[in-house]
C-alpha cells in the first residue's frame, strides 16, 4: 500500500482541482445560480491547518468546533487556523494556531503542501490552506475561548456522504451541501469546500491503491489531465 503521506506531498505539488471541485460543496440558490463575489484588495491573509493522521490503515483529518465566544463563524466546524501575522508565511501561521488552538506542536506534525487558496466573504479572509501530516500521537490541549471540541474523522468517511438541504442564510434561501458527522452541528461553508478539494486528491489515492503499477502512470488527479488536454 502506498504510503498517503507521500501521495499528498507529491499531489500538492502539482496542478490542483481547485475552484471547480471546491464548488461542488459552495451554496447555491435554488435555481441553480451560485453567489458571485470578488476578493476585494483588504481580504485579511488567513491560513488553516489541514491535519492529517493514520488511523486503521487510512487517513483521517483533525477538526474543530469554533467557540461561541468568538467573532467570526462562532460555533462552526472548522479547521485550526486565523489571520498570517506580519512576517509569517502560511504554513508559519497555520502551525501557530495549531497550536495555540488544540496544543499540537509544531515538531509533530510535517508540511506536505497547500491546497488552493479560497475567499471567503463573511470574514472577509483569503484562506490558505496548509496541509500537514502528524508524525506522533499526542493528546490535544484546548483553548476554550478558541475551541470547544476536536475530533478526528476518517476521509473514508466523508467520500459519498455528503448531503443537501435547503437552509435561509443571511443573503437567502440557498440549497446547501454539507456533511452530518457531529451529533449536532452540520459540517458546510469553507471548511467543506477545502475538504472537497482534499477528498478529490484522496480518491486518486484510493484508485492508486487497486490500479496495477503500470496504469498508474501519467498524473495524479483527473484536473491536471483535464487542464493539459485543454491546452
């Protein structure tokens, strides 16, 4: 079995889904349009810690459930992350808030890349997102005024479940997918987009994983062949 960690440091180097895998899981209007918008020129420069470990033979990702105290997305899951301070690159950022948030140090984890950046309007954040593979166990510390929970969920148990329903936002009635795996909160918004992203890369794994060595050449996910056959 190929090691995943490996996979995804490669995948990310590459051309990656983005825009296009991000948006099957973006809100849209019942008629099919989706909420148009452009990055304005003060988007505050965020990144999030996309955290990856081995359980049972596949990988699972680190989430969290924002605090209620908090300004923005209070009470959403989410992924450890907040604003790029002066002189921090993303990844810098991203182990910084991990943590702060949960307490995972920055030596055990490893950065295996970024997937596509995206914006998002109600905090006004362009979000990078750094992915990260965690090397050792080690128990979570919480901020409470951060973090209410964190927990691991296996990709295996994302692929294929998510749902749609239709919800009133504040610009809205809009049919929203999302995933239901925390008794009470749905799994949506920007968090759910950069995990489409991942999935997209983590179904290549898979396919890896029955394909013979000699089939698997060429490269690694559907959109990077798409992209160079339309050139």
């Amino acid at each position: 079995m190929d090691d995943p960690a490996v996979f995804f440091r490669h995948a990310l180097a590459q051309a990656l889904p983005g825009p296009a895998v991000q948006e099957t899981m973006m809100p849209r209007y019942p008629d099919g349009r989706r909420r148009s918008f452009s990055q304005p020129s003060d988007a505050r420069q965020s990144a999030v810690a996309v955290v990856l470990r081995q359980e049972q033979d596949r990988p699972a990702v680190l989430l969290t459930l924002r605090s209620a105290m908090l300004r923005h997305h209070r009470g959403q899951l989410s992924f450890p992350g907040g604003k790029i301070e002066r002189g921090e690159t993303p990844p810098d950022a991203a182990l910084r808030e991990l943590s702060e948030e949960v307490g995972l140090p920055a030596q055990c984890v490893e950065v295996l890349g970024r997937l596509s950046p995206l914006y998002t309007p109600p905090s006004n954040s362009a979000i990078t997102p750094v992915v990260m593979w965690c090397t050792a166990p080690v128990e979570l510390s919480l901020d409470p005024q951060e973090v209410e929970e964190a927990f691991w969920v296996r990709l295996d148990d994302l692929l294929g479940s998510a749902v749609e329903q239709e919800w009133e936002l504040p610009y809205g009635r809009m049919i929203v997918p999302h995933w239901r795996i925390h008794p009470t909160v749905p799994l949506w918004g920007a968090t759910a987009m950069i995990l489409a992203e991942l999935l997209e890369l983590y179904s290549q794994w898979l396919t890896r994983q029955t394909t013979p060595a000699g089939e698997a050449v060429g490269d690694l996910h559907r959109a990077a062949r798409a992209d160079q056959q339309g050139r």
